[in-house]
C-alpha cells in the first residue's frame, strides 16, 4: 500500500513539473523551430498519457482498497461465526462430534462425553464402537450409513465408563473434511425420558388397575343393593301388600270409604314393590346366571323399548354357549349394553338402535349403532370428564376389563357407532 502511495506522488510530481515545462514552451513557441515545436507536442502528448494513466491506477487502486475492505470484513465475519458456532458446539446439550473413517473421534464436545462419564483424555484410544454396550447395534447401524448415508435417531445402548449401559438416539450423516470422509455424529441421552416413560406406563397401568377393582367393587356393591332390595325390601312390601289385604277379612262392620282407602295404600305399596324389583334387576340382573348372557341382553332390550318407545334391534350370532362365559365378561358386556342404551335415551334424540354381539374367533364383537344427532368423540369425552360423567369412560373401562379394546366413531348429524372387541377362544371362553 505505502509503495503504490509513493508512485502516485510521484507521477503527480512529473506531471506538474511537464505542465510547467509545457506552459513556458507556449510563451516562447513563436521563436521556436520546427524541432523545438516537435518536441514541445510530444511532452504535451506525453502529459496526456501520463494524467490518463494516474486517473486509471487511482480508479484501480480505489477499486482495490475496497475490495481489500470487503475481503477483511469476510473474514471478521468468518472468525466471528466460527466463534458463535464453536459456542453453540460445545455448549449444545446435544452429543455432537466428528469421527474419521477409522472410527476415531477428532472432534466432540462435552455433551457426548458427560452421559458415559468420560474424560477427552479417556478416548484417544478408544474406537466408536468400544462405547457400544451390544457392538451388533453398532454394526447394524454403520451397515445402513455404509449404504444409505444416514441414519436418524437409531435407538441405541451405549456403555458407560463404568460398563453399565444407557440409552440414547444416535444420528449419523456422511460427510467430507477437507477431503476426507468423515460421519458427522450426534447422540441424545434419553435415559430419563425412558425412565419418565415407564414411570408414567406404570402409573398408567396402576390407573387402570384401580379403575377395575372400582367397577368390581360398584358391580360388588349392585349385587349386594339388589340382593337387600330383593330379598328384604321387597319381601317386607309384599308382606304389607298382603297384610292390608286379610286386614278387613274379620272386620265386616268396616265402611266402605275405609276399604277404598286401604285398597288404594295396598296399590301404591304393589307399585312401590314393582318399582323395587326393577331397581334390584338393573342392579344386578340375576337372568345372567339363569338363562345367559344372550337371552338377557335380548330380554332387557325388549323391556327398554317398551318403556321408552325407543326402538331396539338386537342379534346375536356365533355364540352356541354363553353360559360358559365367565360372570365377569357377562356382566361387563350386559352393562355396556345398558349403559349404552341409557346414554343413547338420555342425549342421541335417536329413534333406531341395532345392536349386533357376534362370536368371531379370535374375537367376541360388540356393535352398538343408532341413528341419533352424534357428536364430536373428543369434546364429549373432555366435557364428560369435566363434569364428572362417565358414561363413555366406563364402558372402555370395561373393555380393558376383559382385555378388549373400545372404539367410538360419531360425528354431528350422523348418529353413533361404538365397537367393542375382545378375545375369544375356540372352546368359548374370553382369552
């Protein structure tokens, strides 16, 4: 720079020092002869090459300070991405690192050494697969890196300094350094997600256990309701029923507006004992022993359309014997279908229900369709949930029960389909 600044100052110096030659020339021009005047056109032409020549290298040498400018803020650019990447690299709470075709580590970062608990000075002998805890893994993945390039997220065990093992993701991409292949690798540590996530199936399946022995113990207090309500409350009626009737059979003298009296308390009393027995069977039908499953679902879809005007289409086919079901897949299936219809009377304004148990191994199915005003499944279920009505989430409740699955699909204006599957053996048992 300092030596094409004095060359500048030069030519700047002749070039004045010609223009006054030149201006002296011109006052004497008329004395002069013809070789004088010669010479005098060739510094004046000589005077103009040089001006075009300085304006020429000072565009040129503007041109190229600017360009030595931009040059010197790429490269503060450069250092200072380098630097903020280099931050991000060994800062990321990710395992980043850099591994050559031999297998070796040239370049990681904390992240991918603090889950095995090791040093940078306990690596520079091992090899990538040393910290597989199954090498197999290891192999299986360098094989489709090998013949695809990449691999997202492998799922993988490590060992740790200590030989135990930890989980995490591995992600590997083929890449070139300085001409060189290399794997540009990143490792996620997901110990503790795995061990959130099994605490959380656990609590799941504590959820769902609990939820069970809670149906068994409501359908364990129904039956213990219906038996009272049966065997004492309702015996106590018809014992009254029976007491006012023989109450007048030695009292002749009694009026007649008495008679009246006491035959209406004894029709309010038969009331009160059919509403009673009804109330014990909704309980606990005790049908389900004596005739089946079958029968009873038939007989109490028969009962709830003549009480509610609802009309209820129900078949089975497949089932040669239900009694060999055990009581529980008896009682979960019945109490589907009763509460089923009750939610379809109370909210689906529906005035057709079909109702399909069919016997297909390795499934038992229950279909439950009506052709009601429907709804949106995740809205009900999240407001069923909010005001404490569990309709819906009981009868999934018991399909879990008996290690079956619960389907609902319904959509507004479209009425209601709910699919129950659960496993079923050749011999007639739920697997």
């Amino acid at each position: 720079m300092q030596d094409e600044k004095d060359l500048k100052i030069g030519l700047l110096d002749e070039l004045i020092h010609l223009r006054l030659q030149i201006a002296e020339l011109e006052k004497a021009q008329n004395d002069l002869d013809p070789s004088q005047l010669a010479l005098l056109k060739a510094h004046a032409e000589l005077a103009k090459l040089v001006d075009e020549q300085t304006f020429e290298l000072a565009v040129a040498n503007s041109q190229l300070k600017a360009q030595l400018e931009e040059c010197e803020r790429i490269e503060e650019a450069l250092r200072e991405g380098e630097k903020k990447y280099r931050n991000l690299f060994d800062n990321s709470p990710i395992g980043l690192g850099l591994v050559d075709k031999n297998g070796r580590l040239i370049l990681f970062n904390n992240a991918l050494l603090q889950p095995g608990g090791y040093r940078p000075e306990d690596i520079t002998e091992l090899n990538t697969i040393d910290f597989c805890y199954m090498r197999w893994q290891c192999l299986k993945i360098l094989l489709i890196v090998r013949d695809q390039g990449f691999i997202d997220e492998a799922e993988i065990r490590f060992k740790r300094k200590d030989g135990t093992p930890y989980d995490a993701l591995l992600s590997l991409r083929s890449v070139q350094v300085k001409g060189k292949p290399c794997w540009h690798v990143m490792v996620q540590d997901v110990t503790k997600r795995r061990q959130a996530e099994e605490a959380l199936h656990e609590s799941s399946a504590q959820i769902q256990t609990l939820s069970q022995q809670l149906l068994k113990a409501h359908e364990n207090e129904r039956q213990r309701l219906s038996f009272y309500l049966h065997d004492r409350l309702a015996n106590d009626l018809s014992a009254l029923i029976l007491g006012f009737e023989t109450l007048l059979y030695n009292h002749p003298e009694v009026s007649d507006d008495i008679r009246k009296e006491i035959s209406e308390f004894s029709g309010i009393l038969e009331e009160s004992l059919k509403i009673v027995r009804d109330i014990s069977y909704e309980l606990s039908p005790a049908c389900l022993e004596q005739i089946g499953l079958v029968k009873a679902i038939f007989r109490y879809c028969e009962d709830f359309s003549e009480k509610t005007g609802l009309s209820v289409d129900f078949f089975s086919a497949g089932i040669m014997d239900d009694l060999a079901f055990d009581f529980d897949t008896r009682i979960n299936l019945y109490r589907v279908v009763q509460e089923s219809l009750n939610n379809i009377k109370k909210h689906a304004e529906a005035g057709n229900v079909k109702i399909r148990l069919t016997a297909s191994f390795p499934k038992i199915i229950l279909r439950i369709e009506d052709d009601g005003k429907g709804f949106d499944p995740e809205k009900r279920i999240a407001a069923a949930i909010e005001e404490k009505r569990m309709g819906l989430q009981s009868m999934q409740e018991r399909a879990r029960l008996l290690s079956g699955t619960f389907k609902i699909r319904s959509q507004p204006g479209a009425g209601t389909k709910i699919l129950i599957e659960i496993p079923y053996t050749r011999g007639g048992g739920i697997g």
